[in-house]
C-alpha cells in the first residue's frame, strides 16, 4: 500500500465553521477540488488521488459532539 502524504508541507491552514449546519471545514492550503472518504465519527478526509496526498477534512455535528462530551463530564 502506497503511503499518504498528510500534512507534509507548511501550507497555511484554512477553516470555516458553518454553525447552522454544525460543519468544520479544514483545508491544507487553498481548498480545490478532491476526493472524499467518510471515516467515521463525523469525520470525512478530502484527498487528492494524483498526489497521494490529504488535501482537507470536514467535521460534522462538531459543537453538539462537544457540548455532549462537556455535559458528561460535568
């Protein structure tokens, strides 16, 4: 299995929190179009297929998850 190059370069970070729909959008560099992986949990990677390399993951329900976890702990 060829390797995944993730967060290899000094790209600058880019994010955007939509609060209505409960998404974090994470982008390594500019975001640009790539494939996506659900991998559970929430969690989906974007990739580009030609790099081999994580280009992106978006988060969902991420301010409920936190809430929940917050309140268990309380």
């Amino acid at each position: 299995m060829e390797a995944i190059k993730i967060m290899e370069k000094k790209d600058k970070i880019n994010w955007d929190y939509d609060e209505e729909a409960d998404v974090l959008y994470i982008s390594m560099g500019s975001p640009k179009p790539s494939m996506s992986a659900d991998i559970g949990d929430g969690v989906v990677v974007r990739y580009d297929e030609k790099k081999n390399e994580v280009t992106g993951l978006t988060l969902t329900g991420l301010k409920s998850r936190l809430l929940k976890n917050i309140e268990n702990k309380s």
